[in-house]
C-alpha cells in the first residue's frame, strides 16, 4: 500500500500531483515545444506536466536547471547536489532530497556523507570542505537567509574557488525554486 | 521590460572588471535565463488569472518577507510600472490579509506559507486556493512567482556575500 513519506529517504518516491496535470492532448504548441514533446517522445513527467501550466516559466527553467547542475567547469556536480540536499533538507522536501542524496551517492560512490547528513544535519560529522558547503546551503537556504560573512569565508578557506561558489550559490539558490514548487504542488508516495 | 535589462547584476552592484564580475562570467547564461524566467514570472504575454499588477505586489511581499530592500524597491518599481491599481496594491501591505476579498486572502495566504516555510505546507492548502475559485492553472503560476523570486533573492544575497571577499 502507498503512503506519503515524510521522513528522509535515498530511495526515489513517487511524485503524486495535487492539481490537474496538463492533458497533452490539449497542449499549444508552445507547451508542447517547451515539453520537447516530439513524436518519438510522449512520455513527459507529471511534475513538468504540472509545471506546463505555467509554459512562460517553463520553456526558461528547464535550460536553467539543466545549466546550474550540469554545465562544464566550476563547482563538481557531487558538490552541487550536496547543495540541493541542503536546501532540500531546510524546505522539507522529501523528493527533491531523495533525488539528488542518491545522485551525491552515485557520484561519490559512497553513502556515509549522506547518512550522517539525514541522520545529524550541520552537525553532521564529515570532512571539512563538504561541511562548509553544506553550512552554506542550509543557511542561504532560509527565510530570509541566514548566510554570513564569515559562512563565505569558510567557503574559500575550504579552498573552493570563486567560481566554485558561484555554482554553489546557484544550485542551492535552484533549490529554494524547485522545492517550493515539488513540495507545495504534491506529495511523494512509497511503499 | 527592456530587452538588455538584468536585474540580479543592478541588485548585486556587479561592475565591470570586478574580480566577481569575472567569477560570474562563465555562467553568463544562467544569468540571462534568470532574467527570462523572472520576466515570465512578473510580466507573461499570457498572464492567466494574475495580473502584472498582482504578481509585482505579491513579489513585493516575497521581498518584504526576506527582508531584502533592493529587490522591495525593485518590485515596487514594478508595481508602479503596472499601474499601481488599488486592489493589488493592498496584497502588497503585510498588515493586509486579504479581508472580507477569499481570493486576496487565499493569494496572500498562499504567498505568505510558501515564501517563508515551504516545509509545512500541505495538501490542505491547496485546496484552499481551490476553493477560493482559484484555478489549477493560475495556482502553478502563483506558486512559480513565488518559488522563482524565493530563487533570485537567494542567489543575490550570496553574490552579494562574494563582495566581501578579497
């Protein structure tokens, strides 16, 4: 039987939606472009389904998204998605944080960092860098932020680059974004 | 909106030349993708049930409630840009909750929760937005502004922190 997870898991859940899905059928072609639904191609998520009501939002974020976490240079994608699991964690977001814990551990082929991050949060017992990082998402990652000198400090004592922080800043800040729209807009079911 | 307008670089004071200028260089894009997005979000071609006026007052009251200054001038901006119609302007006033309006006062609600603790919002409050006559449509438009400014005031306050850096 499903029910809805409330608690921190690396397991992906299931996104169920609390409004209607767009219905492809009636898509403009905008939507559909800003989908990329092609022909070969009709299987779309109900969470970008969800967010195609909103098609002037939409056809900017996904580039967005895919730029702040995946582009070339910077930040490590691993270190990015200790960002998302920041925010993730601070806004409660159980399948933002399931999503992209299990893509840290992917990355890292680990999952002691994420353990002890679920289990303890800035208290967390782990390396000095990834510690920083983390400190830093937590507290951007609150309303309003409770970001500091001195957290910015600890960044580049930590030795990250300035660059670097840029694309922490942004995949934590993507977060405070996606969050809101994952966490409000459903809810993540499980076994 | 000026075509060449960006507004996190006038927010965060990023000068040309500057060593964060440089550190930003490299994403350019997500710059100008976030500056899409946000003129998506406050001023759509296709605006649905909210109204340039309303998402400029309702993004005021995401400022006000991150209590980031520039970005309330900014979206104050915007609101007087739209028209400063009466019935928007009150969503923006923090004492105002929408009074005997059940769409202000749903908006406002809405705005309010997930702006400031997305982490206890629930099924319930979206139905209240529904039972407040707001379509489903319009409801992923109120929660993309406020999940997109949530975004760009992040993003400039920690910028803003990389000005203090050697």
């Amino acid at each position: 039987m499903s029910k809805t997870l409330h608690d921190f898991t690396t397991e992906i859940p299931q996104w169920k939606p609390y409004v209607a899905p767009l219905n492809l059928a009636e898509a403009s072609s905008e939507q559909l472009d800003a989908l990329k639904v092609t022909p070969s191609n009709t299987k779309v998520s109900d969470y970008v389904l969800v967010l195609a009501h909103d098609v002037e939002t939409l056809k900017h974020r996904s580039p967005l998204f895919n730029g702040v976490m995946y582009n070339r240079g910077g930040l490590s994608r691993a270190d990015r998605e200790l960002g998302a699991v920041g925010a993730s964690m601070v806004n409660r977001c159980i399948y933002c944080a399931a999503v992209h814990a299990s893509r840290y551990n992917q990355l890292t082929k680990d999952t002691e960092v994420i353990a002890a991050v679920f289990a303890d949060g800035v208290d967390a017992e782990i390396e000095p860098r990834l510690k920083a990082i983390l400190n830093f998402a937590v507290k951007l990652s609150k309303c309003p932020s409770e970001a500091t000198a001195d957290d910015m400090a600890a960044l580049v004592g930590a030795g990250l680059s300035k660059e670097e922080i840029v694309d922490l800043i942004l995949s934590t800040s993507l977060f405070g974004w996606a969050n809101r729209l994952m966490h409000t807009l459903g809810e993540p079911v499980g076994e | 909106m000026a075509e060449n307008e960006d507004v996190l670089a006038a927010i965060v004071g990023i000068e040309p030349g500057s060593s964060l200028s440089q550190a930003v260089a490299g994403r350019a894009d997500i710059m100008m993708l976030t500056q899409q997005t946000h003129d998506g979000a406050l001023t759509p071609d296709v605006p649905g049930g909210l109204s340039h006026a309303e998402r400029a007052a309702l993004a005021l009251r995401i400022a006000k409630i991150n209590d980031h200054k520039a970005f309330e001038d900014h979206f104050e901006t915007m609101l007087e840009k739209a028209g400063m119609p009466d019935s928007a302007v009150r969503m923006a006033d923090m004492w105002f909750d929408g009074g005997s309006d059940l769409r202000a006062r749903a908006l406002i609600r809405h705005v309010d929760l997930v702006a400031h603790a997305p982490k206890d919002a629930t099924r319930r409050d979206i139905e209240l937005l529904q039972e407040a006559g707001i379509a489903d449509a319009d409801i992923v438009r109120l929660s993309e502004l406020v999940a997109f400014v949530s975004y760009q005031i992040r993003v400039a306050v920690g910028l803003q922190l990389m000005r203090g850096l050697a």
